[in-house]
C-alpha cells in the first residue's frame, strides 16, 4: 500500500468533485436534473479511474485504455440525457448532454495531474452554461433568429 499515493487521489477527488460542483451549478440552479451532483460524480469518477490507471507501473497503457472507456461510458450516459419531445419534434438535453461529457475530460485531466486545463475547462464549461442568462446573449440570439426567419427560402 502506498498511502501517499492514496492520499494525493484524495486531493485529486476534492478538486473534482469543486470543479464538477461547479459545473454543475448553473443546471441545479435553473432546475435541470443533472445538476451538482451529477456532474460531481462524472468528474470523480473521470479522476479516479484516471489515478488509478496512472499508478499501474506494470501496464503502461492502462492510462489511455480507461481514457478512451471514460469517453465512450460517459458518452453511453449522455445519450440517455437527451430525449425528443414528440409534441414539437426538438431535441432536448443535448446542452446538459455534451457539459456532462467535457466534465469527464475534466476528471481525465485532474488524474492527470494537468490542473490549470482542469480548471480552465471549468470555468468555460460554466461560462457556456451561464450563457441562456445573460441578456447580450438573448438579444444576439433573437437577433439571429429574426434574421433567419425573415430571410427569403430559395426554390431548390
């Protein structure tokens, strides 16, 4: 047992499970499911399989192996996040879907000891979130939008 190792996974599951916390701030707030603790979980889970991986001397390609597994599992999870709504044929789910996929990357990250792509990825996973609240946003959406719907459609 290397204890000292262990305890830096603890460090390394706290920086997880702030930053996931964080990121997952903005969709508790606003009532989304996933919301802190979802996205807490996604990016421990991310960073301790990441560790663990990284600690394994004998198989120096298990770190890239549970990376690539991290991806495609977190991913799995994703598609269950986004759903149709048959009534006005939209997809939904699909922002919370791919926040929740990067958040992994954040886990992978922290286990990889690379703390400043950690938590540069937070903060613009949080600012792209917070996005649907600020006003320039709205405006510059609907101005978009306006555009597009009184564009003139070409016969094709």
């Amino acid at each position: 047992m290397d204890i000292k190792f262990e305890l830096i996974i603890v460090g390394k599951l706290l920086i997880s499970l702030l930053l996931g916390g964080l990121i997952g701030l903005d969709r508790e707030t606003h009532g989304i499911d996933a919301g802190i603790r979802t996205y807490a979980a996604v990016c421990i889970g991310a960073a301790i399989f990441t560790s663990i991986a990284g600690h394994l001397e004998n198989d120096l390609s298990a770190p890239s192996r549970i990376i690539a597994n991290i991806i495609t599992g977190v991913g799995f999870l994703c598609a269950g996040i986004i759903y149709r709504n048959n009534n006005s044929d939209t997809l939904h789910g699909l922002t919370t879907a791919a926040t929740v996929w990067c958040t992994a990357g954040v886990g992978v990250a922290i286990g990889l000891n690379m703390f400043v792509i950690a938590i540069a990825s937070t903060l613009a996973l949080y600012f792209l979130l917070s996005l649907q609240n600020q006003k320039w946003y709205i405006r510059w959406k609907q101005k978009i939008a306006d555009k597009l719907s009184t564009k003139p459609k070409s016969d094709s």
